[in-house]
C-alpha cells in the first residue's frame, strides 16, 4: 500500500477520535493475536497481512511480536520469524495464527503454515531469534489442510497439551522436550475432540444435520480449577464463544458468546485472553484501520472481568480499547521510538546493527505515548535520528497532536538513512504523569529514522 493511501485509511477511521487506543498497532496489519505473559512483560505475537494482497486472499509470509509492560504502550520488536526458517519446505505464502510457550527457560513458537500442517520454532528468547529444532512438520496428520491455529498449555501437573483445528478439534500432549508429542494415545498421538452440540453449541450443518457452532481458533487455558476453549464461531463472518471443562482434555462444556459480530470486525475472528497484574484482557482482531478489507486485520484489545463463578461476561469491541495503564512509562531511560500507543503515519524497519525503529516519516505524522511519568520535572529531551533530506523537526506535546507544546528539536541531514546522531534541546518543564505526543514536521517527502529518544 502507498503511503499517502495508508495515512488516508487512517485519518478516515480515526478522524475525530484522538483517544483511540484500538486497534494497538498501526504501523502493520496484524491479526491472530497470542498474547504471553513472562517476567512481568506482556510478548504479544501476531501473524501479519501484507499491506498488498496477493490474488484477493491472505498474503502473510511471517510472524511479529510486540510487548507492554503497562497494556497502553506496545514496543515492536519485529519480525522474529517467517516461512524462510523451514527449509525443509518450499512454501511462499500462509504463515498463519501462532502461539509461543515458555519452559525450562526456551521459548516454544508453534506456527501453521496453510497447507502445510504446523511447526514449531525455539529460541532463548521471547524475542528470538527462532531456529527449527526438528527440521520437519510437528504435525503431520491425515488433517493437513485443517492443521491450524495451535493453541499450546501447560497443565498443573507439567503436562503440556496442543489443541489446533478446523472445523474438528484436536490434540497432543506434548512430551517435555515440547518438539514432540506422546503417541500413545489417540490415532498415532492425535486425540480428536467429540464435536457436541452440548460442548460447542449448536448450529445447522452444511447437510441439514445437527452441527456445532466451533469453527476454529481455539484458544486454551486453565484460571483457578476451570479450563476454558475460547474459539471463532458459525463463521463467516464470525463470532467468539467459548466452553468449560474440568480437565484440560474435556468433556466441554458449552458455555456461550464472548464477542458477537460487529460491522468493523473482520469475517474471521481469533481471540487471546490473558491475566496480567491483576487484570484480564482479550485480544482480537478487526478490520478498522484497512476500512474494511477482510484480509487486512489489525489486532485491538479490551479489558473486561470475570463473573463471580468463572464465566466470561459479553464483551463489547471499542476504539478506546485499555482506558488505563497498569504501570507508567519511565522517560529517564532511553525509550525505544518503536515503543508506541498510537501513531499516524509511520512504520518500522530493522537491521542487524540498530535492530528495530521508526521510518517513513513524513510531514504531519505523529507518535504517543501514554503514562509518561515526568516526576518533578525535565529539562532536555534527547533523540536518535537519521536523515538522508534536509531534515525536520520533533515537536514535544502533552495530551495529544494539538496540545501544549513542551519543545522542538531540529533534525538536520546526518549523511543517511542510516548515518546515526543524537539531537538535544530544552524543553518546558512538565511534571506528574501526562501522555505525550511527537509530532514530525518538515518539507515534503521522507524526513528522517527515529531509533530512541529520552527526558534529561
């Protein structure tokens, strides 16, 4: 997509309403949200729609990961892995919903590759890089083409499970080592889930026969002594719902809707709920920022509370998405300029030498960032910038794009894109917690890269 294309998709979805927080990422189309909880960070891993589509279907070659600390603000840390780390296959194109696992210190990213089955990758990281521990497909059933969205837990008792499918459920328990499955059970390892009117609601079948309302995307975990199948339903377009069980392989128990079908909603659905520091969040994804072009989602988020006996309340999708922050933003230390609640304009890049930060930058494009906590006051801000043009500026506002100015800083020409300086200048003293907004000005065309900036 060009750039003067996406900025107007933007301004159209979101003219008028500068608290928007949904959707939380607005530099790529992301979708298929599995959201982790690890060290007290959220890792939020995406697959990713290209911004051209490829034969009007989804064109999606590898998966990102973001992270918060506070639910507001999102740092983008990249691509961390693609189709290209299978080399075993020669497959250009569907790299579809993931979820990554922490054990024993490794991080476990099961992806599905459409047609292909699902993989799983490893790392040290939550951030990678990801390497192909096996060399081949982890799941390799008579199913293939249905052989999606894993969706991976770890019971009490260590025991690791897998459920992925559509329009049938299944699963594996994971042998510790979680790049193999016990197959001793099930068909060869695979445990296929009865498909119950009385476990996933019911609807009518294709045939005219009774059928069940799942479709796909299940999403699993336990909380308290429940486990809970979240999953898309009755598509298209589709709604979330969810069932229960006792234990982590059933019976289930169907329990009802969770998000109903919306305009702005994307006709696919994938959800991923979370508790973190004493909150629960659900991820989906819709198709606000492409104004409707289904194979071109972005991911938003809503907090929402559990009834008093486990159930999960009707969720409404918002554009306000998380109103408040869990923790605020240190500006003291350097902040990565890729570290953002919402922005106007602008994408991300890497390289192996900075790693990720902002480009595209062009006249008008802005950048917030929510729960700054200036304490007693700044003096200076600081920034990272690179510029192949005659430069531009930073301005330093609170609240918004059009609130008080607190300073700008001159970008003048540093010799390239990737020819790196730190700008400085003063700027009005601002205390307390505040959001602030930095907004990029200049002539016409690409200003300049932004890697961090920072309060003195």
């Amino acid at each position: 997509m060009k750039k003067v294309s996406y900025i107007l998709l933007i301004v159209v979805a979101f003219a008028g309403s500068l608290s928007a927080q949904n959707p939380i990422v607005q530099t790529y189309f992301t979708a298929d949200p599995a959201p982790m909880v690890y060290d007290g960070t959220v890792y939020l891993y995406t697959s990713h729609d290209e911004d051209s589509t490829v034969n009007n279907f989804f064109t999606m070659y590898d998966w990102r990961c973001y992270s918060s600390k506070d639910m507001v603000n999102w740092t983008d840390h990249g691509a961390v892995a693609s189709l290209k780390n299978f080399t075993w296959m020669n497959k250009s194109n569907g790299a579809w919903a993931p979820q990554c696992i922490e054990r024993n210190g490794k991080f476990y990213l099961y992806v599905p590759i459409h047609g292909e089955g699902i993989a799983v990758l490893v790392s040290d990281s939550p951030t990678g890089p990801f390497t192909d521990p096996i060399g081949k497909r982890l799941i390799d059933s008579d199913h293939i083409w249905q052989d999606i969205d894993p969706a991976v837990a770890i019971d009490e008792k260590g025991q690791a499970y897998l459920y992925w499918g559509n329009p049938s459920l299944w699963y594996v328990k994971l042998n510790e080592d979680m790049i193999s499955y016990d197959k001793s059970v099930g068909a060869n390892g695979i445990v296929s889930i009865e498909m119950t009117p009385q476990s996933f609601g019911s609807k009518a079948g294709r045939d005219g026969r009774p059928g069940t309302t799942y479709t796909e995307g299940p999403w699993f975990y336990k909380r308290n002594s429940l486990y809970y199948m979240i999953y898309a339903a009755e598509g298209i377009p589709e709604y979330i719902s969810y069932s229960t069980a006792n234990s982590p392989e059933g019976p289930w128990t169907y329990k009802g809707q969770i998000m109903k079908r919306a305009d702005h909603l994307a006709f696919t659905n994938h959800a991923g709920i979370i508790d973190f520091k004493g909150n629960s969040y659900m991820f989906y994804h819709d198709q606000d920022l492409s104004k409707g072009q289904g194979f071109k989602r972005s991911v938003s988020v809503e907090q929402f509370t559990y009834n008093a006996d486990g159930s999960i309340p009707l969720i409404t999708p918002t554009k306000e998405g998380v109103t408040k922050s869990v923790a605020n933003l240190d500006p003291y230390k350097k902040v990565e300029a890729e570290t953002i609640a919402f922005s106007e304009g602008l994408k991300t890049a890497s390289d192996s030498k900075t790693g990720v930060y902002v480009t595209k930058i062009e006249n008008g494009d802005y950048l917030k960032v929510r729960s700054v906590d200036f304490a007693k006051g700044a003096k200076t801000f600081e920034a990272s910038v690179a510029s192949a043009s005659a430069g531009g500026k930073i301005e330093i506002r609170l609240g918004d794009r059009n609130g008080e100015l607190l300073g700008t800083i001159d970008v003048k020409n540093t010799g390239g894109l990737q020819k790196w300086a730190t700008v400085k200048g003063k700027v009005k003293k601002a205390t307390g917690v505040q959001d602030i907004c930095l907004v990029f000005k200049g002539g016409e065309g690409e200003l300049f890269n932004f890697d961090w900036w920072a309060f003195n």
